[in-house]
C-alpha cells in the first residue's frame, strides 16, 4: 500500500536525501520526496496500517513533522532545528 505524507520543514535535496536514507534503513523500501510542490509529500510503501505510525514518528524525530501535528511555538522550534540538522548531514551524505 502507498502512503503519502504531508510534511513541514523541507527545503531542499538534503532534507529530501536524510528523509529516504533513515526511512530505507528502517525497512521501508520504495521512498520518494516531491519537493516540487508546498506543503512538501513524502511517498513511503508500506505493509500495513501499524507502519504508518513509525513512517511518522521517524519523520518527526528527523524534524520533519506532519503537517497536521499540532505544534506549540517551542516544540515548533525545536522541530527546525532538528530539520536544519538534519538537512545538513543529507548535504554531506
């Protein structure tokens, strides 16, 4: 089954390349980032229904949340940073 995932704090190939290389070393094949439209979509197959929740708690430890997760202005935060860091390791990897 194909899921898609609406996500906030992708800017650019780095964030995309962090995104697929934690999601395949989790199991989880087929992996894609759409960045050519806002909000940016993450494509992930999965097995079943219980996958979509560790699809979404990666991409939140990743910085990565989805867009309809509610956010408080300090958790906000805290979640760009995570996104800038990890940005930056996909850049280098």
């Amino acid at each position: 089954m194909i899921a898609t995932f609406e996500v906030a704090n992708v800017r650019c190939g780095g964030c995309a390349n962090t995104i697929t290389t934690s999601l395949q070393k989790s199991g989880f094949e087929e992996v894609s980032v759409d960045l050519s439209c806002e909000p940016r979509k993450v494509t992930v197959e999965i097995a079943d229904e219980a996958q979509l929740a560790q699809v979404q708690a990666i991409l939140r430890s990743l910085g990565y949340p989805l867009t309809t997760d509610e956010r408080g202005f300090s958790e906000d935060t805290i979640l760009k940073a995570k996104s800038f860091v990890s940005c930056a390791l996909g850049k280098i990897n």
